[in-house]
C-alpha cells in the first residue's frame, strides 16, 4: 500500500498542473522525479519536451538573434523544442515542458529561465496556455555543481519534496508504481473558490502587512517558496482549485507551504481556522441566522466575499433576496463600506423580477438610489 504522505504530494502535483501553475519537485538523486513526470505526460496523452537546464545556455531560453537583412531588425529564434511544444498543441494535444536538474544551471542560465517558467515565452515565441511547467531539482548540497535557485526563480514556483519511502518503494516494485492523476473540477465552481479565497487572502494581509513580502532570512530557505505578493496569488489560485476538486487538509497544506512557506502558510491556515466563517449556503438559506460582530471586520468582509461568490454563481431570485438581507445586516453593523463594495455588485446583477425588501431598502438605500433602483420598475 502506498504510504498516505506520497498519496498527498501526487495529489499536490495533480492540482499543481489543474491550476496550471508552475511546479518544481525536490528530492535526492535516483527518487523517480524524472519518470513520474513521462508517466504524468503519458497518463494525459500530453507532449513532453525534457529541457536539462544543467547544460543549457541562456540563448536555449532567451532566444538566438536573427537578423532580417531586409529590414535591419532582429528577431529572437526559439529552440526545437519550445516550437515542437507549441505544433504538439495546434494538433490539439497538451503540453509539458520539463525543466531538469535546475539547481544545477549557474546563475545566468536561471535568470534566462524568468520568462518561459512564469510567461511560457521562449525567444520570440509564446506557448500557448495548455502547455504545463514542472521541473525537478537536487538540494544543492548533495547535486553535482549544486546552486540555490535565485529569488526570482525560486519565487515562480510552487516547490514540493518528493521522495520515495520504503512503503512506496515496496508496492512500485512488487505491483506497480503509483501514477499521478491530474484532478477534475467544475471551472465555474473554481471561479467562484477564486474569488472567495482572494477576498480571505487580502483580508489577511491587511492584518498582517509584514507577511505581505519577506524574503528569504537564512541559507536553509534559500532556493524555496517565500511570501510576495505573486506567490500569495499562486497560493489563491492552487487553494482555489483544491477546493474545487475536494482535496484533504493536507493536500491543501502542502500547497500553500510550497508557494509562500511553511511559516506565512501557517499563520495563513490558523488565521482561516480561526475565522470559522459560516457556509454561505446556509446564509442564503437563512439569513437571519447569522450574528454579525462588529468587532471582526476581517471575518465580516471575508462573510461578504463568500456569500456574494455563491450568489453570483447560482443567481436566483430567491438567492439574491437573501444576499441583499445578508448585506443589510452588515450595513446595519456599522460595516456599511464592507456591505456598499459588494452591494454595487449585488445591486447591478439582480435578476428579473427580483426587488429589495423594505428592510433591505432602508439598509442599502443610498447604493440603491446611486444605481436607481429605488425608482425602477420590476
């Protein structure tokens, strides 16, 4: 049986390349990095393109100059590999550019990697959207040559530890190696997770500004996942699609420790846990049932967010009477900036046939007059 920490870092690798965010896989030598990347390509039918960023030069990245005689410009030629990447994806396969051993490129050749890891450019020539980034590296203290990866490379990665226990290593040779399996999710109900986890993210920043950017302090985090502002919408995007695709705790931990850190991520995850916010489907079920405190502005937006996400995605006439009702209450809690960002949407989105109650105009009047639906007609 394969042991549950390999289950949840193959199911973390899975979500990685559903949201499509670049992941980057560590472990010592001989841990299977490579071919469980070909047997993930080979499992979605996608083309794999394996780049060994060790002996490349910045020019298999950035592009060769060409020069056009006829006009005196000059154009970036992108390699073989990133145009067969992109044929592979006009006959209507998927794509995966592989980028291995990327802790053995020195430091120019990392920097010429910036734009096909975050971009997907290489020279002149744009990937399309399907093509998927996942790399492997070696710690740089057991790789031959081994480097950190530079802050900005390191920053564009989701970075998770892979490594083959005896358990797993026992049921690979006796019945066959695990395969990675990229998950499914509704991209309506991801869209709606989007929005409702970005909202919990800045609500959390603003309360904590100072992890809003820290880079690394110390050699043992250099190379790996720290907080900014891009890594934060990383975590948004990967938790987000978690959601959506029912992954368990841990799963979602790992996630947001391999793109902002283990310590931004913990204090990220306690201060969720802490929030305790309601099931906005149990609000726009009963709207009355919820207290609001005007001592936790944090948890009233963050309630705001959720319950016009799901509201927005199932747009009802009941749904929207009830979001209204839920705002009211926040505007009645001395929130009314908190219920007024999001009663605009609310307002400009009502269904036909829906009004406002007579409560709710008094509550939300004054967003209600500006976009005139006190005078308009149902």
């Amino acid at each position: 049986m394969v042991s549950q920490q390999h289950t949840d870092t193959c199911d973390a690798l899975g979500i990685a390349l559903l949201a499509n965010v670049p992941v980057v896989l560590w472990g010592p030598p001989g841990q299977g990095k490579s071919s469980v990347v070909r047997e993930l390509a080979d499992g979605m039918d996608a083309h794999l393109e394996t780049v060994i960023a060790s002996i490349r030069e910045p020019s298999d990245f950035a592009g060769l100059p060409i020069v056009d005689s006829a006009t005196g410009t000059a154009a970036l030629a992108p390699p073989s590999w990133a145009v067969r990447l992109r044929d592979a994806v006009a006959g209507g396969r998927a794509g995966i550019q592989f980028y291995d051993e990327v802790s053995t490129a020195p430091p120019a050749t990392q920097a010429a990697l910036l734009r096909p890891i975050l971009e997907g450019v290489v020279g002149d020539l744009r990937l399309p959207a399907e093509v998927r980034t996942v790399a492997a590296a070696n710690p740089p203290d057991v790789a031959a040559d081994g480097w950190d990866l530079a802050p900005p490379v390191a920053n564009r990665f989701l970075h998770l530890t892979w490594s083959l226990d005896a358990e797993t290593v026992r049921e690979g040779f006796t019945s066959g190696w695990p395969a990675v399996r990229v998950p499914r999710a509704d991209a309506a109900d991801v869209a709606a997770r989007l929005e409702q986890v970005t909202t919990l993210v800045g609500v959390f920043l603003g309360s904590k500004p100072e992890l809003v950017t820290r880079l690394p302090s110390s050699s043992e985090e250099a190379g790996r996942a720290f907080p900014t502002p891009r890594s934060w919408d990383m975590a948004a995007r990967l938790l987000a699609h978690a959601q959506a695709a029912g992954a368990n705790g841990t799963v979602v931990t790992l996630l947001v420790a391999g793109t902002v850190g283990v310590a931004a991520a913990g204090t990220f995850l306690a201060y969720v846990r802490d929030l305790d916010l309601p099931d906005p489907e149990e609000l726009l079920r009963d709207p009355d049932a919820w207290v609001v405190d005007p001592r936790r502005t944090d948890k009233t937006y963050a309630v705001a967010a959720s319950v016009w996400s799901a509201t927005a995605a199932n747009n009802t006439v009941e749904r929207w009477t009830a979001c209204g009702r839920v705002l009211a209450k926040i505007a009645d809690a001395r929130s009314a900036d908190i219920a007024f960002s999001y009663g605009r949407r609310w307002a400009q989105d009502r269904p036909t046939g829906a009004m406002p109650t007579p409560d709710v105009v008094a509550s939300l009047g004054p967003i209600l007059a500006e976009l005139g639906l006190l005078t308009r007609d149902a």
